[in-house]
C-alpha cells in the first residue's frame, strides 16, 4: 500500500506548487492542469463548496491525472450499471439470476476499491470549509509543496520532515 501524504492550506491561500510536474516529477513541464474539486458533505451544493486549482503537469500526465479523476467518479456507476444489465441479461435463462449479479457486482466494487488503496493517485485536491487538503503520493513533492507553503499544516509521518 502507497503511502500519501496530506497537506492543508487555508481555503483563502493560494497554493504555491514547485515548477516541476505534480505527477512524475519532471522539471519545469510547461504546462498546468486545471482541477475542480467539490466539497461533498451533506447539505452543501456541489457548486458553491468547489475549489479549482492549476497545478504544473506535464500534457502526458495531465491526460492521465484527469483521466484517472473522471474513471474514479464513474466507476461504482459502472459497476452498479453492469451489475443491472446483468442481472437483466440472465434473468430470462436462470432462477438464480438476482445472487449471481449481486456477487459479480460485490467482487468488481471490491476490487475498484483494492484497486484505489494500493494504486493511489499521485495527486488529489480536496477542499472543506476552511482548509483545502493536498494530497501527495511522493514524499519529495509533499516535501518541496511544504517548503514553498509556509501556512502548510503537514498530517501523518511528514509532520517530522
């Protein structure tokens, strides 16, 4: 399992990346990618709790980190819509159509979820009232973001770097 390492920032501060790429690290990639996040607790519209954020990513891993951030949102859409059309498809040849699809849908959400424990993403944004968290799955861009963000509150084993 990938260790991540957590950072927050006051929601009114702007973050300060260091000028290489957030997902694989190469220097000065020459481009940033824009990132939406919403802040999804109960009773808050998705709109009005948002943060965006530019972050330097190269054109290859901006592809890929969006990529990633739109598959992970629809996953347990899909798999619940798979799961249906499933059961849709054997009902009409066996009797035991309802149990085989809730196992063949149990088994692909837990592997989605297996799959997200150990193959973090390598960057996420998550904002909430006041702070906006910043997550990281390399020690050394936590480590440089923290450098450059001095407002920055570090959770976990960063905490001592």
């Amino acid at each position: 399992m990938a260790e991540i390492f957590r950072l927050t920032l006051p929601r009114e501060e702007p973050p300060k990346f260091p000028d290489c790429c957030i997902v694989c690290g190469r220097p000065e990639p020459h481009h940033q990618a824009s990132l939406f996040a919403g802040e999804m607790r109960r009773g808050h519209s998705f709109l009005s709790g948002s943060y965006s954020v530019k972050v330097p990513c190269c054109v290859g891993c901006s592809v890929r980190l969006h990529t990633r951030r739109l598959l992970s949102g629809l996953a347990p859409l899909l798999i619940v819509g798979g799961g249906v059309a499933l059961l849709l498809v054997l009902e009409s040849r066996t009797k035991s159509a309802g149990p085989i699809a809730w196992f063949a849908g149990a088994i692909a959400l837990l592997t989605f979820l297996a799959w997200r424990v150990a193959f973090p993403p390598a960057f996420s944004v998550e904002p909430d009232d006041q702070y906006v968290s910043f997550e990281f799955r390399d020690v050394g861009m936590a480590q440089a973001f923290r450098r450059l963000n001095p407002r920055c509150q570090a959770s976990g084993s960063l905490t001592s770097a």
